[in-house]
C-alpha cells in the first residue's frame, strides 16, 4: 500500500489540466481544413483555401484574437475515404475547427462526424441540400449555397423568357439530382414542363448519345449540371452537335465557372445563374479581386468568395465568445445571426445553416461570367426535412 | 426512337467503342502478354492527353507531326519505364504489381499537378478539321469525330498486320501462350516484353493525344478510362486483340444505349455485359493469344 501515490497522479493530473488550459488561451486554434488537393476538383480545394486564408491574413492573421494553426488533409473527392479522412482531422490532430469540402457525398460524412462528435464545421461549397436539410445541425454553417438555389433561379429564369418545353442532364448523383429538383421546381411554377430527364454515371463524360436524344426531343432549353472536366467536354460537346444554335444550354454557374479558358467559343453567351459573378461592381468585391490577385498572382473565383466567407463567419463566431471555443453553442448561434459582408454582396445565414443571398444571372463573355441582373433576390433554401 | 436517331446512336456506339479499342488494346498487350497488372495504363492515356496538350501550341496544325512527335516520345518512354520499373514484376505475384503500378499512378498524377497544374486544359482540333456536317434537323457532327474513328480503325488493321503477318508479331503471339517454349527457342524475351511494353504505353498515349481534342484535358482522367479498358480486357479475353476489339465495340453499345433507355440504370449496364459474358465464358470472348 502506498497512499502518497493516488495524491501525486491528482496533483500531476491538476497541474497538466492547469497548463492545459492556461495553454489554451493563448494557444492557437486548430483549424482543420478537409478539401480535395488531388483529384478532379483539386484547383477548387486550392482555391478555397487561398480565399479562406487570404481573410485570416487581413486579420493579422488572427481570428477572435486567436492565431490560426492549420491541418491539412487530402480527401481527394472521395467518399468512401471520407469518414477516417475526417477523423484523422477529429481524433489525430484534435481540431477545433473542420472546413470542407468540395464534393457533397464527402461533406455529408463529414457533417454526420462533426454532429457525433460536437465539432463546428464550416462547408466552403459542397451544396448537397440535405447538409441544411435533413442532416441539419447547431454546429453546421456553409457558406457557400444548396444545391436547390442556383437551379431554381434558373428555372424562374427560363420560365419567365417564356419557355414551355425544357430537358435536363446531369450526372446521376446527389448534387445533379438537387439542382435539376430546383430548376424543375422554379420553372413548374412559372409555367413550364420538364419533358424528361437525361442523367449518366458520375463522372462519366460520354455524352454523345444523350445529346442525340436532345436533338430527338427538340425541347426549347436544356438545362445541364456539370462541373470541372466535366462542365468543359459537356459544354464543347453541346456546341460541337450544333445544338446551342437552336435549343438554349441554361445551367448553374458551376457549368462555366473557372472552366471558360478550356471551353473558349463554345460557352459564348450562355446564361447561367449563381451567388456571385466575377464582374459585380462593388467596392467590396473590387477590393477583394485586388487583393486576391496581389497574394496569390491568380483572378480569385466564386470557390475563392466562398472560403473567403467561411473564414469571415468563423471570426463572427469566435469574436462573439472572445475566441474561447468551448463556449460552443454560443459561438453557433453567433454564426447564424451574423450578416456576411461577401465579395458577392451582404447575405444572412437561414435557421438551418445555409446563406440567404440574390442569386444573379450571368451571361458568357470572352473569359468572364458577366453580371446582367438579380435572377431571384433574398433566396432562401426551403431547408426541407431540417428540425432545427 | 425513328430511324435516322437510331443510326445515329449506332454511330455514336461505334466511335466510342472504337476510342475504348484503341486504349485497351495496349493494356490488353501487357496484361495478356507479360501477365502485369497495369494499374498505370490510364496515366499512360494522361499522359498522351497532356502531350497533345503541350505539344499543339508548337505544331500549331501540323497535327500528324505532333501525333509522330508524341508517340516517340511516348515509346522512348514505356522503354524506359519498363526497364527501370516493369522489368522487376514479372515473376513477382499480382499484389507486388497491383501496389507498385499504383504507386505509378500517383507520381504521375502529383507530376501532372506540379508540371501543369490541376485547371481544365482545352486542345484546339486541327483548323482542318474543326469543322461539322450536318445529321437530322437539329444536329451536326463533328469532323474530328468521325476522324478519330478512322485513326482508331488504322491501328486497329495495322495492329492486326503486326501481331498476325509479321515475325515480330509471331514471337508475340508464341510468348503470350507459352513464355517459357519461347525463351527455350532462343528469343530475347526481355527485349521482346520491353517492345511489346513501349508499344503498349505508346498505344494508351495515342488514344490519349486522339481524344484530348474531343475530351479536354483535367485531372484524373486516366482513372475512369483505365476501369472501363479493363471491363473490355477481361471481356475480350485477356491478351487478344480480336477480343479487345469485340469487347469494345459491345461496351460502346451497351453504353449508349443504356443511356438513352434505362438512363437510372446505365452505370451497371456495362458491368451486367462483363458477368453475362464471363458466366457464358470464363475467359472471355476469345482465348488467351488469338
């Protein structure tokens, strides 16, 4: 029997917890960023992380008074990896903070992680409706947009330019089924028929016999959802058929977002509808476009706004508790109530989580996705399925 | 569906089927020949891609000479690969190669990343060819459409002459059936795997530089040809030209006309047509060297 020895594991154990938390004031704050550096969508995880950083450095490289210390990992747009991807983030390197990711199935797993064990999780794109619907949680802030909003504000769109007949494309996955569900729900109310639905395997970019069957049916607009490699060969292929002569390709910004170099000519003049246009003439999108050109020698794009704007509603919260992360629930609510001065104009967050922000039709010109009006203004996400 | 749609589906399938050809049959080369499993073959595609892609600002329209350009490049290439890499697999089991070729698979992917970046590249057609013709009321068809079928059907026939008309094509054929009879007779086997190996990388490169006007260049895009090339090895039958040719032409109909028909279910339309045939046939179409 040695009675000392229970003592001396109680003071050892009080002075770790005493340095631990004296440690933690002034320690830095874990951020965990969760995107794809590798992969089709690797140039979006890029960029997100330079928008996100680029608002910690005018910061002073600080937010709520805390020192950012970043964790990296590579999801690589992987599902079925994403689960112990997010958990190296969770576990190994005890974030405080998770931020991903690009690819829906990928954010899905990460918020199911981030609900189980109470992490805050900001999403920088991924637009799968059900993270801000079924899968809602207190903890779960995006910054970026459902799927369901571009593509009903295209479909108010087209229904108000007074087409009866539309088809659809996608690929057959959450995200294409999300945005055609929008654009379907817009452009019925408005009057329109969707007279079917084309979709193929993600990421399967075999479209030609999908675009024979298009110029079977003669609809009066197609509207598509692609992205990356993807947006480009669908796009090319569409005017290659010499469809984009008789049948309108309308589509979500994502279609010809970051892509107009490698579709050149043949995305000319399309309209697409999006939170953000790289032209819109305001003093804080000027500003923003400068100073992401100076740091990173590269014109910022709507993936770049997007992780500007969830390092912007991670500093609300954390300013609102003074950067004490542990005040979790008040740190939340702060995220939901705070107004987003974005690049891509103010926007507020919905009970559920997602932005409440004009959705604008762009059209194509040169290199640009040019600015032509507000298509919707104030959308929100109807956040079907989320009880919060 | 009238007629004139349906000939066009046809034509679709065809030049899909025929693009499909002309990558697996490279990895139908080294797989059936060397007995490697090539997990790199679809970087070997990339790799034509992002060569068509660097190389066309040079050449401007000088289309064959970048093709010629490309496939030497290509061929020196796969030679030195093999030698450096390849040629410590063959009496290795499958694991060992399955996890160095897709040890391959990376570095070439982190290569392209470094080398070009991870944004979509376009590759301009041939001004020759950038043309269309028009097919039903609505739609026009590319000329380079139709000319990346004729390429693929050219290699196809000169593939055919060198495996069956020539003596080369002899010790091919006698190596995939019984590689130890062939090294008894006294053929270099090594230098002869090391040909049929650069011949291979240069075949997927090909595919790769023909398709990257129609495709585009991105990243990744050797993953999804490289599962799809293997579906029409193993339905082809492992090491048979023929077989690759068959294979691929059915995984072109099936492909396009599932998509038009059972659009929910076309993601396994193709892989329903691998178990059908290897139910039917354990060692697919044709066997093993014909």
């Amino acid at each position: 029997m040695r009675p000392q020895i229970p003592f001396r594991v109680a003071a050892a154990t009080l002075l770790v917890a005493g340095a631990g938390s004296a440690f933690a004031q002034g320690a830095p704050l874990k951020v965990g960023l969760m995107l794809p550096y590798t992969g089709t969508f690797a140039a979006i995880g890029t960029t997100i992380e330079n928008g996100f950083k680029l608002y910690v450095q005018e910061q002073g490289g600080k937010l709520g008074g805390r020192e950012i210390q970043y964790f990296k990992v590579d999801d690589e747009s992987d599902p079925s990896k994403a689960t112990d991807n997010v958990n190296k983030l969770i576990k190994r390197d005890n974030v405080d903070v998770l931020v991903g990711s690009v690819h829906s199935g990928v954010a899905l797993a990460m918020a199911k992680a981030a609900k189980d064990n109470n992490t805050l999780l900001v999403i920088p794109n991924a637009g799968a409706d059900a993270i801000t619907g079924p899968m809602c949680g207190a903890n779960i802030v995006r910054s970026s947009f459902s799927n369901w909003q571009p593509g009903y504000a295209m479909g108010v769109v087209a229904a108000s330019k007074g087409v009866k007949r539309a088809m659809t494309i996608t690929w057959n996955y959450a995200a294409g089924n999300e945005s055609i569900k929008g654009f379907t729900e817009g452009f019925e109310k408005g009057g329109g028929k969707v007279v079917k639905d084309l979709n193929l395997p993600f990421p399967n970019v075999e479209f030609q016999a999908l675009l024979t069957e298009i110029a079977a049916q003669k609809p009066d607009a197609v509207y598509a959802f692609f992205a990356g490699g993807g947006a480009v060969k669908f796009v090319k292929d569409y005017a290659a058929a010499g469809l984009n002569k008789s049948i309108p390709l309308y589509g979500p910004g994502f279609l010809t977002d970051g892509t107009l170099e490698a579709q050149g000519a043949s995305a000319q003049n399309m309209l697409t509808t999006l939170h953000y246009a790289d032209d819109l003439n305001t003093p804080k999108n000027n500003a923003f476009r400068k100073a992401y050109a100076l740091a990173y020698k590269s014109q910022p794009d709507v993936y770049a706004v997007q992780g500007y704007d969830a390092a912007q509603i991670l500093g609300a919260g954390l300013k609102a508790v003074n950067g004490d992360i542990a005040k979790r629930d008040q740190m939340s609510a702060a995220m939901r109530k705070v107004t987003v001065d974005s690049p891509r104009g103010k926007f507020t967050i919905s009970p559920a989580g997602n932005p409440v922000q004009d959705i604008y039709l762009r059209e194509v010109k040169g290199n640009n996705n040019e600015f032509r009006s507000v298509a919707v203004k104030g959308l929100s996400d109807p956040a079907r399925g989320c009880k919060l | 569906m009238d007629l004139a749609t349906f000939l066009v589906q046809c034509l679709n399938a065809v030049q899909y089927g025929l693009l499909l050809f002309l990558v697996a049959s490279g990895l139908t080369l080294i797989f059936g020949i060397m007995g490697v499993i090539n997990l790199a073959h679809g970087s070997f595609y990339m790799l034509g891609a992002y060569m068509a892609f660097a190389l066309s600002p040079l050449f401007g329209d000088w289309f064959f000479a970048r093709l010629a350009v490309g496939i030497v490049l290509a061929v020196v290439f796969g030679y030195l690969l093999e030698w450096a890499f390849f040629s410590f697999l063959y009496e290795r089991d499958h694991l060992q190669q399955v996890l160095m070729t897709y040890a391959l698979i990376l570095v070439f992917e982190e290569a392209r990343s470094l080398l070009v970046g991870n944004d979509v590249h376009g590759v301009p057609a041939p001004a020759w060819l950038s043309g269309s013709f028009r097919l039903g009321e609505l739609m026009s068809y590319p000329w380079y459409r139709v000319f990346s079928s004729v390429a693929c059907i050219v290699v196809a026939i000169g593939l055919y002459a060198v495996v069956n008309r020539t003596r080369l094509g002899m010790m091919i054929r006698a190596g995939a059936s019984n590689r130890d009879m062939v090294r008894g007779l006294g053929v270099d086997i090594r230098l002869l795997y090391r040909i049929v190996f650069a011949g291979g990388v240069a075949l997927a490169a090909l595919a790769g530089m023909i398709a990257a006007p129609l495709s585009s260049v991105y990243p990744g895009m050797g993953g999804s040809v490289l599962i799809i090339c293997f579906v029409v090895v193993v339905i082809g039958g492992i090491g048979s030209i023929t077989g690759a040719l068959i294979a691929s032409l059915l995984v072109g109909i099936v492909d396009t006309f599932g998509k038009v028909f059972f659009a929910e279910w076309s993601g396994v339309g193709v892989y329903l047509l691998m178990a059908i045939v290897l139910i039917w046939r354990p060692e697919g179409l044709m066997k093993r060297g014909h």
